[in-house]
C-alpha cells in the first residue's frame, strides 16, 4: 500500500487493517495500548471493548472466519497473557488472529520495574507469543515498521495462522524519519509445477479406476473456502462426500451427496460401514488426529486413500511434498476444464446419512430432540457457532444448508469458544443472526460476554444446553470433579439485556425458538434443562474411545 512519510505507526497499522477488510478490532484499553485506540477511534475504526482479553481473541477468531483476518489489541503482561488461551486455539485451527500488543517503550527498557509485567524480564511475553503464533515481530524502528506490518498482517492471512505485533507506547505515535525501508527477508522456495501436475494427474488416474470413491472433507476445505468448489466436483463425479469433524459445515449439506459425518466409532453403523468398505476414500484437507477419528477408531488404509493436505499430497504410497490443498485444488480444476477422464458415477438413490431423524415424542427433552428441532429451525442467513462437549457432538447430527455456515473449535477444545466468536461473526458478515450451542459449563467461563453482543445491537439466540455438569467428562470418566455450579442461565438475559426462557419439553422449545425468532429486537437465551446422563450417539462413542486410550497409557 502506499505510504506517507508523515504517518505514525499507530495510523498505519490501523490504515493497513482497513486496507485488509477489518473494520472492527477487539480488545479491552489498557495504559500501554490506549494510543492506538485513540488513533483507532480517529480514524473510523470500531473499537469494540469485551468483557475479557479471552473472549476477545475469540471474537477476533470469528472475525477471521468470515473475513480472513481479524484483530485483536490488548495492553502488556495481564493483557497479551489473557489472550494465550484463545490464540493457542486460533493456532491449532487454522485462523489469522493478529493480536496487538501494547508493551512498554523502547525508551523504558532499561532495568526498571514495569507494572503488570510478567516477571523481570519484558521479552517474556513477545518470547512466549512466538510458542503459538506463526509469524511475530517488534515494532522498535519506525523506518521499518510500515513493513513489518504489512508482512505480518500479509502472512498470517496467507498462511491462515495467528500472528504477533508488540507496539511499544512510545511507538505508536512514531513516525519514520528516513523513509519506510523494507526488511530483506528469505524467499520461499515454490513447488515445481511439474511435481503438482504430476500429483494431480496421478490422483485423478486412482480416482477414475475406483469403483466407489468417497471424499472426506476435513479443516482445509473451510478455512480455504473451498465447500462450493469442492461440491462442485461433486457433483461433476457424482462422487459423495462425508464430513470429519473439524470439516464440519465447509460444504452445503442440504445437497443429497452430502452424507454428513464420518469419525471412526462416533459413525452411524451403515455410513461408517459404507466409508470404510470404499475401495477409495479422497481426503481432502483432513487433519488425522484423535477427535477426527474417534479415538483413532477409523478404519481407512494408506493403500486405498489419497490424502490431499495442508503440508503435501499423498497417493498410496506416493508422497508428493508441498503440493497442498491450496494448490492442488486449483490445479484439478484447470485440469478439469479439458477432457479429465474422471467419470461421472452411478450409485443407490438410498444412500446410508449421519442426519438425525424427526423426532416427535412427549416427555422430557433430549438431546437428539435439540438436534431435530435444530436442523428444522436454522436458515440460510444464520450463522451457527458451537462450542466443545454435549454441543458440538449433537451439532454433528444437524443437517446445515450453507457453506461454511458452522464454526467450531474442534481440534482444540477451548471451552468458552462460542459465545464471544458468535460476536465477532455478525460483526462481519453484517447479516443474519447468530445462533449459539454451549454447554453449561462452557457458559459459565464466558457467557456474560453475551453483552458485548447486545452493546453492538446483535440478536443472537443462545441455546445452553444444561446438563448440570462436564457431559463430555462424564462419557469419559464419570466423578464429582464433573459437577458443576447452578446457575439459572435464563436469568442472565435479563442482566446483559437479553431476554431468557427455560425448557424442559419439546413444546417448550418449539415455543422458545419461534419467539426468538420473530423478535429480531432482542438477543436470547434458551435454557435446555437435560438429564445430566443424556449423552449424543456420537460423544458416547468418543468418550468410549478416549476412555480405553486413557487405560492403555496407565
């Protein structure tokens, strides 16, 4: 971008954001960042104040999702560790976070005791920092900040991962006196297009003589946007496709060759049965861990997969190294637009699904219930965020109809995750509502950050699923260091400016849902009060799985 000399680098970064797409960034004001939140506020800028530096980073998270990048800026020590939680879980998933760091100045570095500092030595937190972002920097020579920024604020979007920017106070206000320089940095060494075409050409001669191929969508298809790309070979193939669990949502599941979730153990019988007896599962942009695949119950061998990842490509025994999602994607589609023999296939109109059925029974609510009525309620427009636990393992059974509509923390498992990322997705799309699963227990650590919702004048609808307890624990390793406070979440609509029911039936939570719904005045929170042993097919099966791990390394 182009560059003033009389710029501060506080203006630019800010200038350099807006430049990017992000027009809101998170934070709680501090001493040692208030200059930039000055500037911010000056210079159009939405400075949107969370309740904690935590629920910030996550709301930063959510931006990102939408966006591609999204910001967060907070003050030294007590501010930049607060958001360590959240990031570490924005470095596991996938998602460009550049968090702002306000520090002490250059000026100030002398020996001398600084408040709220971590311990005596001030690089501790920029030091820890580097442990869970990618790409981390200090601005201490304004002739070289405009630079630094641009390269890390560029990388962490290109390479979706989180990034550091330490600001000293003394900094922000500073304004190159030579000129902008740039920093002489390392070029990269691109993969020759030749090992990608041959990659390419190799997977599409396994896919063409398979007999019944199924693709298994992973975490690379929704942070590369790829859903409607890849459902588009879909259905140039007639090939269908099966869901991991941090895939979840990339692609449009209304289509019918969507068939929902595969995991290993946590599968329904028939689709589990129907993936691992294909002579050929394509992976694409799968993560192969313990949460994908259950516990390490699936059932797929190296010799009849081809795995199309984040780091390299993999046909059978054939690696081709660096020939990632991001490239080979592009690449088959070119390829595609001449005479690819790839061809279309035939297959049973009565394919097995992991979608939950109508359920229509009396009595107490379940959480097969919530799914139901869940599936049913949401709308294209809406955008679903799931927190861990009970939520996200009954979220897998709803059948969603947008891509990249859900967001979920699944790799990493932060609790907490949802409430505040719900704020940060409307914030960017700018459309539609929010419509959040959390758990109790995940509600209890950042649910009151709601009101950083209802402060923006959002509407989301908040769905606590009140299992009196850790339900995802419980599967795993029953005890009293499961349980957990009483809390009357309805009633917390009332102190953050929302409006809460409790439901006990499925007439209730028909009723709760459809009022929420017409008020588009108000945000919501629906308190599902669940038997504290209703437990989802698939967090059953899991929490079985973990547990035999747990026994076999004691």
């Amino acid at each position: 971008m182009n560059t003033t000399p009389t710029l501060s680098i506080g203006a630019y970064l800010i200038d350099a954001l807006r430049a990017r797409g992000v027009d809101h960034v998170f934070g709680v004001p501090g001493d040692f960042i208030l200059g930039l939140y000055v500037i911010g506020s000056e210079r159009g800028m939405q400075m949107v104040n969370s309740t904690r530096e935590e629920a910030a980073t996550y709301a930063a998270d959510g931006y990102a999702r939408e966006k591609g990048l999204g910001a967060v800026a907070v003050t030294y020590g007590v501010g930049i560790l607060g958001t360590m939680a959240a990031l570490g879980g924005a470095n596991a998933e996938g998602t460009p976070v550049v968090v702002i760091g306000g520090a002490p100045g250059m000026s100030e570095r002398d020996g001398r005791h600084i408040h709220h500092a971590p311990c005596l030595n001030m690089d501790a937190p920029r030091l820890m920092m580097e442990h869970i972002t990618a790409h981390s920097v200090l601005l201490d020579d304004p002739d070289v900040a405009f630079d630094q920024i641009d390269w890390v604020l560029d990388t962490c979007a290109r390479d979706l991962r989180p990034g550091y920017i330490e600001l000293p106070r003394d900094m922000i206000e500073a304004v190159p006196t030579h000129g902008d320089r740039v920093v002489p940095r390392p070029l990269s060494t691109p993969v020759p297009i030749e090992r990608i075409r041959a990659a390419v050409n190799d997977a599409a001669a396994v896919i063409t003589a398979a007999q019944r191929p199924v693709l298994w969508t992973g975490r690379g298809v929704r942070t590369l946007n790829f859903g409607q790309r890849l459902l588009a070979f879909a259905e140039r193939t007639n090939i269908p496709i099966v869901e991991s669990v941090m895939g979840k949502g990339a692609v449009n599941e209304s289509h019918p060759l969507v068939l929902g979730v595969y995991s290993g153990s946590g599968t329904p019988a028939a689709l589990r049965e129907f993936v691992e007896s294909s002579d050929l599962v394509i992976e694409v942009g799968v993560d192969l861990n313990d949460i994908v695949t259950g516990g390490f119950s699936t059932h797929i061998a190296d010799d009849r997969s081809i795995h199309i990842g984040v780091e390299g490509t993999r046909v059978f025994q054939r690696s081709y190294p660096g020939v990632s999602l991001a490239l080979f994607g592009p690449t088959l589609e070119a390829t595609m637009a001449g005479p690819l023999p790839i061809p279309r296939r035939d297959h049973a109109d009565n394919l097995p699904t992991a979608w939950v059925g109508t359920v229509d029974v009396g009595g107490r609510i379940t959480t097969e219930i919530v799914a139901d009525r869940l599936g049913r309620f949401v709308q294209p427009s809406d955008s679903v965020v799931s927190d861990v636990g009970v939520a996200a393992h009954l979220a897998m059974d709803t059948r969603f109809n947008r891509a990249g509509q859900f967001h979920i923390a699944r790799l990493y498992v932060g609790m907490g995750f949802a409430v505040p990322v719900a704020t940060g997705v409307q914030l960017a799309r700018g459309t539609g509502r929010a419509i959040v699963l959390v758990g109790d227990g995940s509600f209890q650590m950042t649910g009151f950050d709601l009101s950083t919702a209802v402060r923006e004048g959002l509407t989301p609808i908040v769905l606590v699923l009140d299992n009196h307890g850790y339900g995802a624990e419980r599967s795993i390793a029953d005890g009293p260091f499961n349980e957990v406070a009483v809390w009357d979440y309805a009633a917390v609509g009332a102190v953050v400016g929302a409006k809460g029911t409790r439901v006990r039936t499925p007439t209730e939570l028909d009723a709760a849902l459809a009022a929420a719904r017409e008020d588009e005045a108000h945000a919501h929170i629906i308190q599902v009060d669940l038997d504290r042993y209703d437990t989802p097919r698939a967090l059953k099966a899991l929490g079985e799985a973990l547990a035999e791990m747990m026994k076999a390394s004691s």
